[in-house]
C-alpha cells in the first residue's frame, strides 16, 4: 500500500512539474513580446504581428513532425531538404509540365511522406544505430536532387490554388494561422484519443518494453517519419504561396528552428515527454525573437548565435528536468 501511495505522490510530483516548466516557458513568451514592444514601438503593430503569424506558421507545421520525431526519441534532421526538394518537384509538374495545380499539391505532399517513409525504412530495415545518421543523410540526398533537377534555378509563377495556403486572408486573419490552428488540434487528438498516438508515447519512453508488450514499433517509427516529410511538405506548400516561388535552397536551418521550438516547449529529447500544444509556444518563442532583433537591426550573424543559444539552454533545462524527475542527484 505504501508502495503505491510513493509512485502515486511521484506521479503527482511530476505532473506538478511539468505544469510548472509550462506555466514558465508561456510566461517566457510574455515577458519576450513585453521586452519587444518597448525596444522597439514598430513590434506590436498589426502589419508586423501578421507577419509574424505568417511567418510563424511555416515553421510551427515543420514543428509538428519534429515533435512526432523528438516525441519517439529520435530526431528529423531532413525536413527542411525535404521541404525544399517537395516543392521542386510541384513546381516542375505543375509550372513547366502544366499539370492541374491540385493534382500537383498531392504529388508535392506524397514526395514529402515519401521522402519520410524513406527516413524511417533506414531505421528500421537497415537498422542504422540513429536517426541522426538517416536523417541527416537524407538531409544531404534530397538537396542534392533538388539542385541537381532544376539546375539550381528557382521556380516561379505559380497558380493560384497553389498560393491560396500561404498569400491569402480572412478579414486581416493569414488562412496559414487557420491551417496551423487545424493541424495542431488535429494532431492533439492523434496523440490523445487513438491507440497509434498513444503507442508513439509508449515507444518513445521505452522501445523494448512497447515491443514485449506487442506493440509493432517499427511500423510507428515509420509512421513518424512519414508524418513528418509529410509535414515538411505542407509546410513548403505554404511557404511557396507566400513568396510564390519554389528554390532549392529554401528550408535552410529549418531543423534548427523546429528543435529549438520543441524542446522549449517542454518534449524531452529522451522521448516520451511532451505535448504539441505546448510546441507552438515554443515556435512563437522563436518567431518573436527573430522578428524583434530584425527589427532592431541586429546583424543576422548574432541572430544565428542567439538561437544556437537558446538550443543549448533548451537542452540543458531538459537534461536537468529529467535528472529531478528520475531523482538523480547526479
């Protein structure tokens, strides 16, 4: 009895923690747009708080699948090549072969879940010791064929049901904030309301024991990594309609941005730890603090270092979480 009181009172503890590390990462984001708005009176302008959403919801959907990633204790180092190479591909089918621009929207995403699928076969067939290797080959593959099928040209002029995601409206609302709002709500319930949600937790705190209790975990991992090229697509989607272009080099840095935007916001690079709702503060984290130092003229190099900064904080705050909830005193 006393046995299950002790793990009952540790549950509560966590739980107490984890709601405390959130509270503190949304007060976080206050107290950063607080900062902003004095430093600069441009900051909380409606033109630049659009832009700022608009701009936010790129990397908030490639967040999605690098939560996915994060969440199985693995990690997605691809996603902005295969955002980039997705995008390509649409452009060349839609743009120089004239292809109708919907069929071309389902190609661009099923050569993103592709590309993923492809990720997480390396996983689990090849059983290469890391997604780190896969991915980041991956990362190195996709660009690659991406400069190599356009002749690193840039692709331009593209129809307009293709741009309606990323350059259109509703009142001064970007339909880009709409898909975001959708995509993470339905990703919420994904995780919380089915079993395949459920066994992606399962599998990230433990792989052995999710597979002794019969859980197929190669077919999550590779349904992880597939989601995540999937989101990597959709979010180049988006990204084509604002600037209505398609480049090679588009997504740069990206895996960046989404690591540092899952980890604040609470997921644990161990796995098994996190909540997608609590990614998108992490993304607005990020979103604020680059648009505020553009607007304080701060030169891109130390944007680079201050991120690369907020990335070592995230990770050292979640190494030092996980040592107080196992009750390391190391």
């Amino acid at each position: 009895m006393s046995q299950v009181k002790l793990s009952s009172l540790t549950i509560k503890q966590s739980k107490t923690r984890g709601s405390l590390y959130n509270l503190g990462v949304l007060l976080s984001l206050v107290l950063l747009i607080i900062i902003m708005s004095i430093l600069s009176p441009r900051f909380l302008t409606i033109s630049n708080l659009s832009n700022v959403a608009s701009q936010a919801s790129v990397s908030a959907i490639v967040s999605v699948g690098m939560f996915l990633a994060i969440l199985t204790s693995g990690i997605d180092l691809s996603v902005g090549s295969v955002l980039a190479l997705s995008t390509m591909v649409m452009g060349i089918v839609s743009v120089k072969l004239n292809v109708n621009p919907y069929l071309s929207i389902l190609i661009c995403l099923g050569t993103g879940a592709l590309l993923g699928l492809i990720n997480g076969l390396l996983l689990t067939k090849l059983h290469l010791p890391h997604p780190f290797i896969s991915t980041l080959g991956m990362q190195k593959m996709a660009r690659g064929i991406a400069l190599v099928i356009t002749a690193a040209s840039p692709i331009s002029m593209f129809p307009a049901p293709i741009q309606f995601l990323g350059n259109n409206y509703i009142g001064r609302l970007p339909i880009s904030i709409v898909l975001v709002v959708m995509l993470y709500i339905c990703v919420h319930l994904f995780l919380t309301r089915t079993a395949t949600g459920r066994y992606i937790y399962a599998v990230g705190g433990n792989k052995e024991a999710s597979r002794l209790s019969g859980i197929k975990v190669d077919s999550v991992l590779n349904l992880v990594y597939m989601m995540s090229g999937f989101t990597a697509a959709l979010a180049g989607i988006v990204l084509v309609g604002r600037v209505n272009a398609a480049y090679p080099l588009a997504g740069l840095d990206y895996e960046t941005d989404a690591i540092a935007a899952v980890i604040i916001g609470g997921a644990s690079f161990f796995g098994g730890i996190g909540s997608i709702g609590n990614t998108i503060v992490g993304v607005l984290i990020i979103a604020v603090l680059r648009n505020g130092l553009n607007l304080l003229n701060v030169d891109s190099n130390y944007q680079t270092f201050a991120i690369g900064a907020v990335i070592i904080i995230a990770v050292a705050i979640d190494v030092l979480r996980q040592r107080v909830m196992s009750g390391s005193k190391k």
